[in-house]
C-alpha cells in the first residue's frame, strides 16, 4: 500500500498537566511501526492545551490503531481523536 500522515489530537484531563512531561510520554509510547513527525500545541479554553501529533505510518499494518492505543493509555490523557489522515506521495 503506502504511508500515511495522521494528525492526532490529545486531550489532557485538566489544565494542570505538565505539557513537557506529556510530550515526552507521548514520544516514548509511539510503537516502532510508526514515525513521531511533530507535535503542536493548540490552546482550547481556561487554560486547557491539546496536543495535535502528527505521525506517520504505513497503511497496510492496521494504520494508526497501534498509535491511538498506545497514546489512550498515557496517565493524565483524557481522550485522543484522528482530526486529519492523508496519503503520502
């Protein structure tokens, strides 16, 4: 098949989440099949940060389904959600 770039966006449970410490757990738990390309920072409201990644995998080995279910098990992740998925060319 191909690669693909999926933007994913992180919620964290409360404004008071350490960002960094975050971000390097959400470095640490990209699994090997996947490519970590950045992370952005996106104010919501009242303080409260999302992280949108963006990665990059191969659509033939299940897509970002190892991704999402390693982030969903970060401590101090309230929710995760796909925002945006593109082939590679």
């Amino acid at each position: 098949m191909g690669e693909v770039v999926a933007t994913i966006k992180i919620m964290p449970e409360s404004p008071d989440i350490d960002m960094s410490k975050l971000k390097n757990k959400i470095r640490s738990s990209i699994p090997e099949s996947a490519e970590l390309y950045k992370i952005e920072e996106e104010p919501v409201a009242f303080g409260l940060i999302a992280l949108n990644i963006m990665v990059i995998v191969d659509d033939a080995a299940g897509g970002t389904e190892n991704v999402e279910e390693n982030l969903s098990k970060i401590e101090g992740v309230s929710n995760i959600e796909v925002t945006d998925l593109r082939r590679l060319i």
